[in-house]
C-alpha cells in the first residue's frame, strides 16, 4: 500500500512539476502542444479575417471595373502623403512588433516591453494622422451615400448612380473597418503590454505576444494594399 | 512521451523548442526593404504609367505583403500547416474574385445576345415595339396654355416615379434592360405631354403609382401618345 502512495505521490508531483508549468492548462499534455494550438487557431482567425476583408476588396475592385474615371477623380481627394505617413508609421509598428516577439522569444521582457510600447505609440500616432484625414472629408462633405455634401452642396441628386458617394462608401468601409482593427490592436497590445510588465512571460512562454503579433502584422498587411488602391490609384 | 514533428520531421525532442529566432539584422534588413518599397510606390504614383499603374502598385504590394508574411509572421520558419492555412484561404480569395469578375465581364454579351430571348421568356413572344418620341408635337397653344399650371404638377410627379422604376428594374433582372430606357422616356414623354390637352394628365398618373419596371415600361408609350 505504501508503495502505491508513494508511486502515485512521485506521478503526482512529477505531472505538476515538469510537465505543467503554471502557464500550461491541464487539457494540454505540453507546452508545444499548447502552443501549437494557439498559433494554428490564430491562423484560422486571420484566415477569417483575410475572408472579411477580400469582400471589401472585391466591392473596391467592381466599382474601379465599373466607374474608372469616377474613381480616378475622386481619389486625387485623399492626401496621399498623409496616407504615405500612415504606411511608415504601420511599417515602423509592425518591426517594432516583430522585435518585441524576438526579445520575448530570447527572454528579454524589460526590452520586449519598450518595444511594445513604441508599437503602441506608432499605432495610436496612425489613428491621430486617420483623425485628421476623416475631419478633413467631413468638412468638405466626401462623404458615403446620402451625406455626401448634403453640409456643402444641399444634398445630391437623388438617382445619381456611380457617383463620388460610392468611392467615399468604399474609402470609409475599408478604412474604417481597418481603423477598427488598429484600435482593437492598441488596446491587445496594452494588454499584451501590462502582462509583460507583470513577468508574465518568459523565453519557454510568450504565445500571446507571438499571437498578437500575427494579429498586428496582418492589420499592416492590409494596409499595405489599402494604401496603392485607395490613395495611388492611376 | 509522444514524439514531436516539426515541419514533417522528428523532432530531437518535445521540450526542444522549436522557436527559430530569426538574427537581427534579418528583421532590420525587411524593415528597410519595406521602407524602400513604401517610397518606390509613392514614387512610382507620380509617374504616369496609364493602365501598368495598377499591375505595378499590386506587385510592389505582394512584395511587401511577402516580406511581412515571411519574415514578420514568421511563415516561413513556421510549421507548413500555416503556409497551408493561409495559402488555402487566398486560394479561396482567387475563387471569389474570379467568378465574380467573369460574371461582371460577360454580363454584357448576355443581355446583347440573349436578352431578347429573356424577354420572351418572361414576357411572351409579343416584345413591344420601341417606343419612338414624338417631337414637336402637341404644341398646339390655345387652352393648353390653360391647363399648363394644371399639368407641371402630376408630369413632375412622373420623373421621380420614372426614377423609383430604375431600382425596381434591376430586381426584374432580365426585363431590367428592356425596361430600363422606357423607364427614362417615361420622364421626357410626361415632360412633352405638359401643355397637351387634359388626356395627358391620366398617362402621367399612371406613371406616379410605378413600382415594376412593367407598369413604368407601358406608361411610356401612353404618356407619348397623347397629343
């Protein structure tokens, strides 16, 4: 009987010794498992999200088929060296991202942390620039649909199809909803932020950084398209 | 203890992990390439390359796209398992896209040379005529200077009723074409029919209450014959 106490006490204290460190949850056998979990189901949300946005894309792509000169025109509207200021600024976050991944991944958290923070900084420094540009098509009425210039002009024609309207609905979609995800990505990297702060993660734990990482380089990503098609285009 | 696989093959062991930090200059090197990228597309913008803009901006954009994926998101360290998630899902994005334009691209051949047989489809083998305007006439003064206060209303209720018809058109898809035209000469007819005899008057009711691009469609010719 002794023997069975002691060879269930050993089991007992070598599952929670060496096999699950506190940051590993009991459904996983290893930390490898768990990790490799949470990168693939952070792989399908982007996947997802990629889905989501190539509708966007697709609207962007029919009304340029479909009223070329209209798109033409209007998009000469968008400061497009303001909108290059944002990419740097995206571009900028997304390495500083990468290398706080890369000081969580070699243990450094004091260094991880700075480098989360310069990320937050840039990403709320593109939604300042992102406040001036929309203030900007807010005045001048460019605006979606019925708003636009009803402040400026009295309202547009009803019937006016393929009009500037349609080119400022598609401009506000696809950047307000990537504004979106900035914001949702300052508020993750905060996050992020504080648990690093707090010594949460270490060079054989840093899943969440990683994750939102994969997170904030995909809100550049699309960005990256966003820029040449909205404010580039010829 | 279960064996690892990493990117296919056995993993020395499971507590090794199989995190590839990746040196520094690799990520400072993508960073400058990107930035390099960013100025070449502004730059590339300025330069008028009419219809090799596009083409052009998109490649520069993949190039960076790949560099973010590959480097920043680590896909190409990555277990394989990734690459396949994410290269499916733009698979699927191609998917979309192409039917999609095939659609949009040969809707014009359809209506062209098919769009008589949609018609008789939904309609019957009697395709009505098209309706040619009559200019010139009705004007024949007298007491249709009287009625003329009396007419602008209901033949301006006409145009925006004309106007309901086009939306209401594109949902009766095949007709919508046919429809379409009659629907904007319905606005003219009613305009014509203004300092005509009171026979107009009923032609441009008829138009108001359009919903279908049918009644909108037979209002039409009505609306012109009245002299």
């Amino acid at each position: 009987m002794s023997t069975a106490v002691d060879a269930g006490q050993h089991a007992e204290a070598g599952h929670s010794h060496e096999a699950h460190p506190s940051y590993l949850q009991h459904h996983f056998d290893n930390p490898q498992q768990q990790e490799g979990a949470a990168k693939l189901g952070m792989w399908l949300f982007l996947a997802t999200e990629l889905l989501m946005f190539s509708g966007l894309f697709l609207a962007y792509f029919y009304m340029r088929s479909q009223y070329p000169d209209m798109v033409q025109e209007y998009h000469e509207h968008l400061n497009k060296w303001l909108g290059g200021l944002n990419t740097v600024f995206l571009i900028t976050s997304s390495f500083t991202m990468a290398m706080a991944v890369r000081a969580a991944q070699i243990g450094k958290p004091r260094q991880s942390a700075s480098m989360l923070l310069i990320t937050i900084v840039f990403a709320i420094g593109f939604m300042v620039v992102k406040y001036f540009e929309y203030s900007a098509k807010i005045e001048h009425g460019l605006l979606p649909g019925d708003l636009f210039a009803e402040h400026v002009a009295g309202g547009v024609q009803s019937g006016w199809y393929g009009g500037p309207q349609l080119f400022f609905g598609i401009y506000f979609l696809m950047t307000g909803l990537h504004g979106l995800h900035v914001v949702i990505g300052i508020g993750l990297l905060f996050w992020i932020y504080l648990k690093t702060k707090r010594g949460a993660f270490s060079g054989n734990y840093y899943t969440p950084v990683e994750n939102v990482g994969l997170y904030w380089h995909l809100v550049d990503l699309i960005w990256i398209f966003l820029f040449p098609l909205l404010y580039l285009v010829k | 203890m279960a064996k690892g696989y990493i990117r296919g093959r056995e993993a020395a062991g499971v507590h090794e992990t199989h995190h590839h930090v990746m040196p520094l200059r690799t990520y400072i090197g993508v960073f400058g390439a990107l930035l390099v990228l960013t100025v070449l597309t502004v730059l590339v913008s300025e330069a008028d390359l009419g219809s090799a803009a596009l083409p052009v901006a998109m490649v520069v954009a993949t190039i960076k796209a790949g560099f973010v994926i590959g480097f920043f998101m680590h896909l190409k360290y990555d277990t394989r398992f990734h690459s396949f998630v994410f290269f499916g899902t733009l698979l699927f994005v191609g998917i979309f896209f192409l039917i999609t334009f095939l659609d949009i691209n040969t809707r014009g051949m359809i209506t062209k040379e098919w769009g008589n047989t949609a018609w008789v489809l939904d309609h019957g083998v009697n395709v009505p005529p098209e309706p040619v305007p009559h200019e010139g006439e009705a004007h024949e003064g007298g007491d249709a200077a009287a009625h003329e206060a009396a007419e602008a209303k209901p033949a301006d209720e006409a145009k925006p009723a004309a106007d309901e018809a086009k939306p209401a058109a594109d949902e009766a898809k095949p007709a919508a074409d046919e429809a379409k035209p009659a629907a904007d000469e319905a606005a003219p007819a009613a305009d014509e029919a203004k300092p005509a005899a009171d026979e107009a008057a009923p032609a441009a009711d008829e138009a108001a209450p359009a919903e279908e691009a049918k009644p909108a469609d037979e209002a039409a010719p009505e609306g012109e014959g009245a002299p």
